[in-house]
C-alpha cells in the first residue's frame, strides 16, 4: 500500500508505514553507540528510532540534522540545525560524530542522497551501518514494484553508489527488509 508518511510522537515521518518493524530488528542486532541522522525532516523518524534505541541501547546517542528548524524538543535528541557540506566534503562535525569510538549507524535521508552516501562511506569504522532513504535497486524495479505500489520516491539507486560501497568494502545488511521500506542497509566488513 502506498503511504506517503504517518504520525510519530506529534510529528511527521516521512517513511513507510511499516519502517518501525525492521528498524527495530537492525537496532536490536547492531546495538549502535550513537546515531546520526541527515535529514530530519518533521521529525517523527527521529522520536521512533530514539525510542527504539532506548529499548535495546538506552545509552547510546541520536544526533540529527537538517539546514531546516525543525519542531523536536526532546531532550533524548541532539538536535543541529546546519548544512553538511563543507565545500565539495562532508562537514567535519559529521565526520567526527560518525568516526567516534563503537559502531555508527548513519542513515542519509537529505536533500542529495547519493552524494551524502558517497562522501560519508570512507569515513565510516568496520562493523558500522550506512543507510538512504527513497531507494531503490534501479529505475525499472522502482517502477515496476514500488512506484504507486508502496512509495512514490526514487532519489537513490545502487549505481549510485556501487563504487564507493565496493571501495569501503560495503556488503548489504537486511535487504529484503529495508527494500520493502525502501531504505538501503550496508554494513562495512573491514
């Protein structure tokens, strides 16, 4: 069923309406340190998964950003309101936030997936976890079982970044699950 988002704590995600399921099965099985999240958008996302994580790694941090202000106060979230780009490279408050000690999971869902995925995939540690959002494997599986089917996004694809995950050494974690949410999950292995 197609759905273009649903309510979450008071504010709006942006995502699948069954994206909770396996988000909490990956936070579950990678048990991350910290969280970085471009691209909050309204927020609901970000509520949810602070809430899964205090199920499963209650200490660990969520820091999300977005260049827009954005209606969270929960004192759970770190919140930043910035860009991300520091000239043609990611900002280095990303790139330090992501290379912290224990496993990152940096879900890219701002306004240039592909080039935020590209840029971020060198900079993360064995074992963390790299995601996008509005993803699928080509245009002609976009078109043929998502679009009008269960998203009407498409803003990053696997030739988008097929070099930088073979470069990083980037192999997929819970695909099937993710694709059915249209996220991208990949796992650095070394």
């Amino acid at each position: 069923m197609i759905t273009g988002g649903f309510y979450y704590g008071g504010s709006r995600a942006a995502q699948h309406n069954d994206v909770r399921i396996p988000f909490e099965e990956l936070i579950d099985k990678i048990r991350p340190s910290q969280v970085i999240e471009l691209g909050t958008c309204d927020g609901g996302l970000t509520i949810l998964l602070r809430d899964i994580m205090d199920k499963f790694v209650p200490k660990s941090e969520l820091l999300t950003i977005d260049c827009n202000e954005c209606k969270i106060r929960d004192p759970r979230i770190t919140y930043r309101v910035m860009g991300f780009w520091d000239g043609n490279e990611m900002c280095q408050e990303i790139v330090d936030f992501v290379q912290r000690p224990g496993l990152t999971l940096v879900l890219v869902d701002g306004g240039d997936k592909p080039r935020e995925f590209q840029k971020l995939a060198p900079h993360i540690k064995p074992n963390d976890v790299i995601m996008a959002h509005d993803y699928a494997l080509d245009k002609d599986y976009f078109e043929l079982y998502i679009n009008g089917v269960i998203w009407n996004w498409h803003e990053i694809q696997e030739s988008d970044i097929a070099e930088v995950s073979k470069s990083c050494s980037l192999v997929p974690l819970m695909a099937e699950e993710f694709q059915r949410v249209v996220w991208v999950c990949k796992q650095r292995v070394v």
